[in-house]
C-alpha cells in the first residue's frame, strides 16, 4: 500500500461509520488515528480487523483515549497528531436515549465539535486542519419542505436534534470567523450490518432472523408509520471524504431520495426469508402476523402474530417522515448511491441470520443463548 502522507484524525471511530471511514481512509495510503472512550470491556469490535500492533514499524492505524467531554484530551490528541483532517463522528447518537440523557447528549454532541474547533483555533492548526462535522437530517424535524435539501429550514424535534444543531451552527460560524476550512455533511440514515442493534433497522433484521430460526417469538417496535430514507454507511462516508477534498469548504445533504416506512422496512427483511407478513389492527393495537411462509426450514407459522407494538418506543415529539433532495452533492461531488435499498436490506438480513444461524448451534449443543430484545 502507497502512503499518501496524509494524517486523518477520527473521533467515534469505534462506530458505525467510524470504522467504514478508517477503513476507506486506510486505503486511501492516509495514517490514520481514532480516538476511543475508555470502556469496562473490549468496545472495538468493528475495527479489530483494522488493527495494527503497535509495536510493529510503520503502524498507520493508531488509537487514543479521549472523549469529547473533555477537552484537555482532545487538545493533546490534536497536538500530538497535527491532523490534515478531522472527522467529528462521535456522539451520543441515539434520538430516544437523547430524551433520557438530554444534558449528556448536549454536552457530547453540541458542546463536543466547539471543543474540536477550539482546539484547532487554540493550536493554530487553521490554516492546517480540515473539519468535518456530522450532521444529521434530524436538523429538519418537523419538515417544513418536501424533499429536503441544503436551504431547507431547520425544525429540530429531540435534544439529540437540538444538540446538533449547535454543532451545524458553530462549524458554519467558525468556517466563517476563522477561514476553517469545516463543513457539515447533513446525512441522512444510512445502515449496514455494523449499525447499532438497537436501531430500528437492525433491530428488525435481526429480529427476523431470530424468530425465522425460533430464537425470538415477537419483534416489539414503536411507531411503524414513521418514514425515511435508508441508505449504506459504505457508499456515505465515502461522501464525508469527498467534501474534505473540495477547493472551498461547503455543506451538504447526503440522501438516497427514496422513503420507506418502517411497516415497510419489516415486511422487506422478512420477505429475504421467506416470511410474509400482513399488518392487522390500528396505532397500538397493530400487529404484524405471519401470511405465508416459503422457506420450509423458517420455524414460524401462519397465522403466528411476530410483531407487536409498543408504546415505550413511542418518542415525545417523532419526525414522521424524511426524504433527502441530494441534487448539490451529485452535481458537485459527482453523488450517487451505489447500494439499493433492496440490496442494503439484503445484506443486513443475510449478516443478522448467520450471527442468528451460530447462536442456534451454540443453543442445539445445549447452551443458553441471550436475546436482547432493546
Ligand atoms: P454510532 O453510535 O455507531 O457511533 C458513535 C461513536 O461515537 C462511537 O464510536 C461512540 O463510542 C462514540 N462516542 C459517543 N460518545 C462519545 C464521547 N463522549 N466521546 C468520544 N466518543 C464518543 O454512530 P454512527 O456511526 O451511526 O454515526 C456517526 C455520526 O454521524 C454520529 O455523530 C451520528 O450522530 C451522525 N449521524 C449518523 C447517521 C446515521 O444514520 N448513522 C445519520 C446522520 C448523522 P462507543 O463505541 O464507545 O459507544
Ligand atoms: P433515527 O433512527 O431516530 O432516525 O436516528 P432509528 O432507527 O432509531 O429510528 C427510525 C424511526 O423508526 C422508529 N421506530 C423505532 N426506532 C427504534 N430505534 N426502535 C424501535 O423499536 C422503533 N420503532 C419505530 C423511530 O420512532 C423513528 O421514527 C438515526 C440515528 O442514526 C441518528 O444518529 C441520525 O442522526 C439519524 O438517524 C439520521
């Protein structure tokens, strides 16, 4: 591999996209760093692959303790590792958990890019260091335009939306103050089978698959009807490196520009394996109930009820639908998605039913197999 001597620093690089974007960067020939939060257990899992052993020479892939609550460690990091780039993909990103943990949410995801920024002020490196910020589609809330795009008005909807806010506000204000070259990419979902487990998404392709091997009886979910626009984590960060290499720093929506809904989502995943499932009842009362089964090997019946819902996933204030417009990143970072959202849901489910496929053999050989159920 040809280095390009280029130093990548990546805060939430034990994420979901932390870990696609390493790995593309490391392709790239960039040295790359992470910085990770101090954990009781082992929490790197979707980067072991890329591990390299420190005491080897020529280590391009290097990991720091830090968090973005704190801002002495960022500002160590950041001197000792003179960054050409930052990318600020930490935070506390689930939108429900924001409701319960607002205060933390607030401080790691809006006070959290301020620290990057200042430290970037602070150790001169303006001229030097490249800022990119995760922003979110969630800015747009409750939607005052459809479909969303780059001038679309915000109208955020939870303290995690609120949070980030702040965090779009202060990488526009800085950019504009302090001629840093930072810029928000405003991405819209995007899954893969790294995404979290309790995201929606996973939590349904998993799910799935546990119940089609009789691991799982009832997949709970909150509000069915909520609407977005899915795409891969592979395909968008390759975006958020693309809007670093531009002659002027700018923002921009990433987004398929196609909607699903949830109920739809679920019925997809099941179809990948043989299950089909139609939707009985109104609001809390619906269900999702097994109509056929093509796959003789799936353990569940007709007729069986598999997904119930459950108003504790219900959020005080929900963004109902979002639909991305990325016609500015198409024209101008050549944009396009490469997964389908079939595609993407396809590989989810075939990852989430190997994983499903190994707990059973571990349960027939007569271990007690955990099911998470969050
Ligand atoms: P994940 O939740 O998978 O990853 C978040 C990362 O941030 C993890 O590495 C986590 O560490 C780390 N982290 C959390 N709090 C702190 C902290 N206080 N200090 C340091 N690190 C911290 O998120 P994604 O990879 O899905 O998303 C990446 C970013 O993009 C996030 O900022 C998210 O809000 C934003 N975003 C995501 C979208 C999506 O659809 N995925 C869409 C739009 C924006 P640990 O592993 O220890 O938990
Ligand atoms: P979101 O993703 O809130 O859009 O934030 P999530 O997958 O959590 O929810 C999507 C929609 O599904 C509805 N829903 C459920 N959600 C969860 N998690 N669990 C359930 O059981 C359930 N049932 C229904 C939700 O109400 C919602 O409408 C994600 C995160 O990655 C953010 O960090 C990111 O900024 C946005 O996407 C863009």
């Amino acid at each position: 591999m040809t280095t390009n001597n280029k130093v990548a620093l990546i805060t939430g690089v034990t994420g979901q996209d932390g870990a696609y974007l390493a790995e593309l960067l490391l392709n790239k020939g960039y040295e790359v760093h992470g910085i990770k939060r101090r954990s009781s257990l082992f929490n790197t899992d979707r980067i072991d692959h890329l591990y390299q052993d420190p005491h080897e020479p020529e280590v391009r892939f290097k990991l720091h303790h830090g968090d973005l609550t704190d801002s002495t460690s960022l500002i160590r990091i950041i001197q000792q590792v003179q960054p050409d780039e930052i990318y600020n993909l930490a935070a506390q990103s689930h939108v429900a958990v924001s409701f319960e943990e607002p205060e933390y949410t607030a401080n790691a995801d809006g006070m959290g890019a301020l620290r990057i920024l200042e430290a970037i002020r602070i150790l001169g490196l303006e001229k030097k260091t490249r800022f990119y910020q995760a922003s979110t589609s969630e800015l747009y809330g409750l939607v005052q335009e459809i479909p969303q795009k780059e001038t679309t008005p915000f109208y955020p909807r939870s303290p995690y939306a609120v949070a980030k806010l702040y965090a779009y506000w202060i990488t526009v204000n800085y950019r504009e103050a302090y001629g840093i070259y930072a810029c928000n990419g405003i991405l819209f979902n995007h899954e893969s089978p790294l995404r979290g487990e309790t995201f929606v998404t996973r939590k349904i392709t998993r799910a799935v698959s546990r119940i089609a091997l009789g691991l799982q009886d009832c997949l709970y979910l909150g509000n069915l009807s909520a609407k977005r626009d899915w795409g891969h984590a592979r395909d968008y960060v390759e975006m958020q490196w693309l809007m670093l290499q531009q002659d002027k720093p700018e923002d921009f929506v990433i987004a398929t520009g196609v909607q699903y809904s949830v109920r739809e989502f679920v019925q997809i995943a099941a179809a990948e394996l043989g299950i089909t499932i139609a939707w009985e009842g109104q609001g809390e009362k619906e269900t999702g109930i097994v109509a056929a089964v093509a796959n003789p090997e799936v353990k569940c019946r007709v007729g069986d009820v598999v997904v119930k819902v459950d108003p504790r996933y219900f959020r005080p204030t929900e963004v109902e639908t979002l639909l991305g417009d990325p016609t500015k990143a198409h024209q101008k970072l050549g944009w396009k998605p490469r997964t389908s959202f079939a595609e993407l849901v396809k590989e989810m489910v075939l990852a989430d039913h190997s994983a499903a496929k190994r707990d059973d053999l571990v349960r027939n050989a007569g271990y007690r197999v955990y099911s998470h159920h969050e």
